[in-house]
C-alpha cells in the first residue's frame, strides 16, 4: 500500500464516521424530543444541550434556553444546571448573573 492509498483510506474512514455520527445524532434528536414530549424531564435537558451545541439540529440557544427551563421547571437539576450556565454566559438570553 502507498502513502496516497493509505491517506485515501484514512480520509474515506474519517468522512464514513462523520457520516454515522451525524447520522446518530439526528436519530438521537427525535429519541430526546418524544422523551420530552412524553414528560421526560432529563430528555428536555438533554435535547436542549443537543440545540445549545448545534448537534443533530441547527444550533439555537434560544430553544435551548427554552428546554432548559422547561426541565427546570419540571425538577431536573441538569436543566437547572444548563439554565443557570446560559443564564451567567449571557447565552440565549440577557446576561443575568444574578438569575443564575
């Protein structure tokens, strides 16, 4: 095997797996969104970090601001959590440290 063939193959490996992650993710975006529609607390928080980081949807932190809170408001500390983070970032919302 060449170094060119061996690139090639590495580089056809790379594009396969961005191919499957993304794949996964977009799978794991309607899994999280029933969960949250379902009254899953923790699918909420989950799906709003997949919004946050742009992951399997388009990036909106607004959205995920909004999963996030409905999390929160439900009981789940990791909405909380995430609330507060975007909360003290400023990030989907006026910057408010003293809310977070």
């Amino acid at each position: 095997m060449t170094w060119r063939t061996a690139a090639l193959a590495v580089l056809l490996a790379e594009v396969l797996l961005a191919c499957r992650t993304e794949r996964s993710a977009a799978v794991r975006v309607v899994a999280l969104r029933q969960a949250c529609d379902g009254g899953n607390l923790n699918g909420c928080a989950d799906l709003g970090v997949m919004y946050a980081n742009g992951t399997g949807v388009t990036k909106d932190e607004v959205r995920a601001v909004a999963l996030y809170k409905q999390a929160c408001d439900g009981g789940s500390l990791n909405g909380c959590a995430n609330l507060g983070v975007m909360y003290g970032n400023g990030t989907g919302v006026p910057l408010m440290p003293s809310s977070a």
